[in-house]
C-alpha cells in the first residue's frame, strides 16, 4: 500500500479533517477520519494504489517483517507434526495446533505495530515444497493424481514412504535451514493444485489482520529446481517459465478478488552470481505478469547478500513492481547502489534488523542508515524492515529464564526483532522512543566493554596460527598404509556416522539429570548400559569400526558448547532445520578454550567393551561456528581458529587415551560458503585451515575421520581433499548420488571416502540389492582400497525398527560385494 502522507490534522468530534497525499502521483485530497476521499478521481485512484486504505490506518508505522518461524515458542507445530506421523492425532489435531499458531503470529505483529505483516510464511515442512505443491509439480513416483494435495502426497514428497524415497533436501543458500528441491523437466504438467496462499490471506483477513501474501517467485523457484531422474543435465529449467507462469497468474488473481493490496515475491536467487539469460528470466516473468499484478502493490524481496550491479539494475527494471527489499545486514555495498540508482516513486523495504543472528540491533547505527537511505528514496518511500526473514534465529527472548540479565542484555531473538523494527520505523517518522534507544545503547557499552567478552592468551594462540598451514608431514598414502596396518580392517569396511536412535527413556536420564533429580553416579550408570548396547548392536551386525552412538548428546554443537568457555545455551532458543527437525545454536559471545576434556571419558569407556576400533567423535571448528550464533564484534575466521585450537586439545587426549580412529565432523563446512563466488577463496582458505589445525599433531597411524552432508559438494572437491583427512564420509544417496559426478569426470581422490549407501532421514529401509547397487556404482568410479560403506548421516532421529534392519543389509550388501570381488580376482 502507498503510504498516505498525512500534513494536517485537527481534532473534532466527527469531521477529523487532514490532507492526503499519494507520493507516487502527488495527487491530493482534503479527507474524513470517518471517509474516504471526497473527490471521486482521488478515490478510485487510492483504491488501485492502496486498496487497504483504511481510517485508522496511519497509526501503523512504516513497518515490514519479511517472515517468521513457524515451529512456535516451545516447538508446538514439531511435536505436532510427529505426533501426527507416528498416527497418534489426526489431521484435524495437526492443523487445529497450526492456525493457532498462525493466528498468534499475526496477531503478535499486529499488536506491535508493523504495518505490512507476511502470510504463507509458515509451512508444515518447507516453503520451497510448498511452492512445489501449489504448482502441481508432484514427481510421478508418488502416485498423485491431481487435485488438492494433501498431507499424504505432501509429506511423502518431503520424507518418503516406505515405497519411494523422499526427494533431494539441500541447504537454503548459505543457512542451517534445508529446503526440498523441485524436481523437474520437460513433461511436468503443472497445475494449480494448492490454494495454500489464498487460504491463508483470507484465514488472517478473518481475524482482522490484512496481511502481505509471500509467494517463492517463480524465477528463483526454477534456479533452485534440477532436473529429474532421466531429464538431461543440461535441460534449461528456466525454458518452464512459460509453464508455471499461468499458474502464478491464477495465485495472483485469486489474492486480488481475496482484498489482497500488497504481495511479497521472494527472489533470493537475485543475490547469486547470475549471468544475462537468468536476469534476462526475471524480465521476462514480470513483464508476463504485469497485467495479472495491475492493482496490487508488488514487494520483490532479496537477502542474504549484495545484488551485483547487472543484477541490481535488472531488478529495478522490472514492470508493475512497486517496491525493492534488501538485506542491510549482509549486503553492506547494496547501499552505495541505491544511492548511485533509486527509482522515483518507488518503495525502498530497507533490511536492517538482522534476521539471521541473535544480537540485539545497534538502534542508533540502523537508524543513522536509515536516515541516509530516506536522504535518497525519500520519507514517504523508505520502509523498515528485517534482513531476511525471522526463520533463522530464535523465537522469543521472554521464553529463555536461565540466561544471566548481563547476556540477556545483549540479545533479540524474532519477538524482539519484530519490537525493534517498529522502534525504527517509529524513530524515523520522529516518534522516537527515548527510553527504548537508551536502554540499547547501554546494553551495546555494556557488551563491547564486559571483561568475560576477552581472554588475551587465547587471542594471542590464534593469532600465531597464521604463520603456518599445518599439514600432517607424511602423505595420506603412507599414513593409510599405517593405519591399516594397525586397524588391520576388510576391504569396504563398514561403519555408522556416529549417533545412534535417542529413545525416549534416554532423553528422561539425560534431563533428569540436568535438573538435579538423579544423581552423577546414576547417570553415568545409564549412559554406560546405554553404550554397551549400542556396542553389543554394532558387533552383533558385524559392522567393522564402531561408535559408542553418543547417548550423552544433546547435540553434535550445543553438547561441545557446554564445555568450551565462551559459550551461552538458551533453554528454547529452538531455530528449525528441516522438517521437525530443531536445533538450539549456541551462542558465542567471547572468546573460546578449552577448560577439561570434553569426550574422553566416554569414548575410552566404549573402547574398553570391545576390541574392535571405536571411533571418538568431535564437531569439527567450522561446524561448530556455522551452527552458532556467532560473535558479529570480530571477524568470524578469528572465532573459528579459536574453536580449532580447543579442539585440537580434545585430538590429542582422545590419542592419549588409546583411540586410533577420530571424527572430526565439518557438516557444515560447505554450508558457510560465501554466495558470491569471488569470496569462496577466502572463505575456503581459513576454513580448510582451521580443520587442519584440530589434527595437525596426531601419529600417522592415528586415522582422522571427517562427515559431511546434504550440500553440492562438486565444487568444492578440492578444498575437500585439501582437508587432508584420511577417511571422509558424505551424504550421497539422498541427492541421487551427485557426488559421484565429480569422480566420473577425472577427480583423483587418494584418500578413503565413504559416499552414502541409503537416506537416513526417511524411515524407509533400503533392500540388501539396493544398497549393493548403490556399492557397484560407487566402485565403477572409486578404487575398492579407498571405500567405505556407511548411511548418509548420523542415526538420532531414527527409531531401532528402522536402524538394526537397514545397518544389516548395509552389511550384507558390503560383504555380498567383498564376495564377488574376491571371486573375481
């Protein structure tokens, strides 16, 4: 909606009389509190440019939240959601849970003032997915046969059945967030087949909010698709535009006659480095629609990095779009381009509440960017707004009742965030809020002056690693051969990623511990049975190089937090990973070490119940930095030596203790990749770095482990075997075992790798044949002396029905293959 300038207003019982003004025309009318415009031409035109112009509508600022979490203050949508697949409650039960939700979200912006609020933001699984379902793009091997899609096509799309594996899950540009990828290709038949956005604008129209409709746009939805199973490679998915564009016509039309003023395109993709046949598809999509979009205000909405200038100027010359949304926060040179190029009469929706972090917001340095951006578009133009949506931080602050008020001080989690976007926009229209400023400033002193912020010797250590790239001094040939020699393993060896099913009654010990119910000794008691059961399971299935399945973990990230100093832990500061699926970051507010072990107690005491080798398992530096709220008062590379140096420590007393084979996971690693490609040297260099760090000072017949999973790995194999780790595992069986690619086009790879057998985030168990198939492919591009068989990723969200039949035929399939291969000799 235009903002209305309001230049007079007088009191009076019924005739409150002001003059109105429309910015992007500078027609004007005298107008009623209590009516619309008296001159009729002023009234039909302020119905097309702001058909939510409403009295009472100028007490809202200049407010804007570009998306919210959906999973709720306590997780109530995850547990809502599991219950409802483990048959427990109905469908019924999981929708009634998710409009609750929903309606406490627009209500909660509403009520804090901002003024253009999102819906279709939340998702049952995933906003991409949804996307997909509205398009009617339902790969064939789910058996849909048109209609509205339900829960049951739905959710086989996202997590398989126990006939079809689910589809691909990748990283959602450079978050912890994951995203379903569409899977498409010439002979899709789209078709509007989920009315999901509409119902949801008339849900919250229902309940009095008037809220902004988010579609994924169409272009950045075909950037992030790939081709099917049996589509070429090299099929152009944006030739679909012509396809999907009709049934974004209809979404769009169907908002219209729904009262819908203002719709939000999201087109993330903008941020990447594209060339001119795909910023030439942003052109084309939007001049297709501009007459379907005629009477609606249009927000298109970037983030999480710059436009390049090309894109920049694309997206500025876009027909029908009323307004530009960019991420302040993470794009710091997008400023200079809309200072060089602003179209007149255009909005401005200016991202400086950072939506990906949980630190509360400089007030006074935003609102210094703030008034320079208003310096350019204009007053009536600028709106406030957050970096990208609130999906990646924390939900609510009020919730977190064992943080010490010092740190709480410092923090904002999308509640807050929600609050200080109106605190801006209020500021801006000249209604600061004195006290609200003050009080942040001293929290912002308070933070850069606090001494548990600074430990000078860790300093100090990190910043003597920059004088050397610590390399283990003997090749991984001669290192392997060593290795073997002491491991003395068959060739595929088997092995599982390190996790193992977390029961309910386990999560009972581990919580009634924390809170002082059961004593230490009893405890360890529980996690000790726990892990010989594990151990008994593993040997039992015959499988080569074990894991004590790390029945004490909370969390591959969180449980190492707890031990480094540094660290702050919220109680439910849950942030959704995919699907149900939550994890709690850690915060890091200073600087890290090592006080005590953190592993070796438990992974000596899993040694000691069998011969066979234990693996200890660490999250690697990256890792844990990617998975935290990080410090944003020093460069991250500075955090991340920080955290090697700590681990480091941890490698060389799991040694000590007699552990020869060490895992240091860096599932992340890929993840922190910069989305612009002329930052990925620098990135990949003190990432690489820091891993190197953890291990550079363990024996050659020590063997270092390393798991990564669900990103594109081909373009970065060869900072991955510049990692020089001895064995890497990788998810593969999930992403249609692209990684294999890399391999079949002349990458040598020396090192063992493992490239996953079978998807453990679907609850589907792979056949013995199947994952031999999968091992045969493996082998027609990787040396048989250098393979691994093991599952895509870690066991902790599956239950022991569908992990001991799957672990079996992984084994069978790996010793069916040593068979065949001994045979063949």
């Amino acid at each position: 909606m235009y903002n209305l300038s309001l230049t007079e207003f007088k009191h009076g019982s019924v005739d409150v009389i002001a003059h109105c003004h429309c910015p992007p025309c500078g027609i004007s009318s005298p107008l009623s509190n209590r009516a619309l415009p008296s001159s009729a031409s002023l009234s039909l035109h302020l119905r097309d440019c702001s058909s939510d112009f409403l009295p009472g509508s100028f007490t809202k600022m200049a407010s804007h939240i570009v998306g919210y979490p959906r999973m709720g203050p306590k997780r109530e949508l995850k547990f809502a959601l599991e219950s409802f697949w483990d048959k427990k409650s109905s469908a019924e039960d999981l929708q009634k849970v998710a409009a609750d939700l929903r309606s406490s979200i627009w209500k909660q912006m509403s009520d804090a003032g901002i003024k253009f609020i999102p819906s279709n933001t939340f998702a049952y699984y995933d906003q991409v997915l949804d996307a997909t379902a509205m398009l009617g793009a339902v790969p064939p091997r789910y058996g849909w046969n048109g209609g509205e899609i339900g829960f049951d096509t739905y959710f086989s799309m996202a997590r398989g059945n126990a006939a079809v594996p689910a589809m691909e899950m990748t990283k959602w540009f450079d978050t912890n967030y994951h995203f379903i990828v569409p899977e498409l290709g010439p002979d899709v038949n789209f078709s509007y087949a989920s009315h999901k956005a509409v119902d949801e604008y008339k849900e919250a129209k229902a309940l009095g909010v008037d809220t902004v409709p988010v579609l994924v746009g169409p272009v950045s939805y075909l950037l992030l698709s790939k081709p099917a199973k049996g589509v070429e490679k090299t099929f152009s998915l944006l030739s679909l535009l012509p396809k999907i564009l009709p049934i974004y016509k209809e979404v769009i039309s169907e908002l219209k006659a729904a009262g819908a003023s203002w719709i939000q395109f999201d087109e993330p993709t903008l941020v990447l480095d594209l060339d001119s046949h795909q910023l030439q598809a942003f052109t084309a999509a939007y001049a297709d629609l501009e007459s379907t979009l005629s009477g609606l205000n249009v927000l298109i909405e970037t983030y999480f990095a710059d436009l390049t200038t090309e894109a920049y100027n694309t997206l500025i010359g876009l027909k029908g779009v009323t307004a530009y949304g960019f991420d302040f926060v993470r794009g710091t040179q997008t400023i200079e381009l809309v200072k060089s190029n602003f179209p007149k009469g255009k909005y401005l929706f200016a991202g400086v509440v950072d939506g990906r972090n949980i630190w509360a917001n400089d007030l006074a340095s935003s609102l210094s960017t703030l008034k320079e951006l208003e310096a350019v578009v204009g007053k009536d133009n600028l709106v406030v707004s957050t970096s990208c949506s609130l999906l990646h931080t924390a939900v609510d602050l009020v919730n977190e009742t064992k943080l010490d008020d010092e740190i709480k001080s410092w923090l904002a989690f999308a509640a807050q965030k929600v609050v200080e976007v109106n605190a801006l926009a209020k500021a801006l229209a000249g209604q600061k809020d004195e006290a609200f400023f003050s009080a942040n400033a001293a929290a912002q002193a308070s933070r850069k002056s606090s001494p548990r912020v600074t430990n000078e010797a860790v300093q100090k250590a990190a910043a003597a690693l920059k004088g050397s790239d610590h390399r283990r001094s003997t090749n991984v040939t001669a290192r392997l051969d060593a290795q073997q020699k002491k491991l003395n393993l068959p060739i595929l060896p088997t092995t599982t990623i390190g996790s193992f099913p977390q029961t309910v009654e386990l999560r009972r010990v581990r919580r009634e511990f924390k809170a002082n119910k059961i004593s230490e000794d009893d405890y360890v008691k529980a996690i000790k049975e726990e892990i010989k059961k594990v151990v008994d399971l593993q040997e039992e299935l015959d499988i080569d190089v074990l894991v004590h399945g790390e029945p004490e973990r909370n969390d591959m990230v969180e449980y190492f937090g707890e031990q480094l100093s540094g660290f702050a832990f919220t109680v439910n500061g849950w942030v959704q990973s995919y699907g149900s699926r939550c994890v709690k970051p850690p915060i890091i507010y200073g600087d890290v070490s090592r006080p005590n072990p953190m592993t070796v107690f438990w992974s000596s005491a899993a040694q000691s119940m069998t011969a066979r080798p234990m693996k200890g398992m660490l999250t690697g530096p990256v890792t844990i930095l990617n998975w935290s709220f990080v410090r944003n008062d020093q460069p991250r590379f500075e955090t991340c030596y920080q955290i090697a140096l700590a681990i480091k420590d941890e490698v060389e007393d799991l040694e000590k203790a007699g552990i020869n084979v060490i895992q240091i996971d860096e599932a992340a690693l890929r993840e922190g990749l910069p989305l612009r490609k002329s930052e990925h040297a620098f990135y990949l260099k003190w990432a690489v770095h820091s891993f190197r760090i953890t291990n550079v000072g363990v024996q050659d017949t020590t063997q270092i482990h390393t798991h990564m999973c669900y990103s594109n790995f081909n373009d970065i194999i060869h900072s991955i075997i510049d990692m020089d780790a001895d064995v890497i595992t990788i998810e593969n069986s999930r992403s249609d075992e692209k990684l294999l690619s890399v391999f079949r086009e002349g990458v040598k790879y020396g090192a063992g790798i493992g490239p996953g057998v079978y998807d453990i985030h679907s609850p589907r168990i792979p056949s013995t044949e199947e994952i031999a198939d999968r091992i045969n492919k493996m082998l027609a591009v990787l040396e048989t002396n250098i393979l691994w068989v093991n599952p895509d990723c870690g066991l902790k969200t599956r239950k022991y029905a569908e992990v001991k039949p799957a672990l079996s035929n992984m084994v069978a399939a790996a010793k069916l293959l040593r068979t065949q291969l001994a045979s063949a000799k």
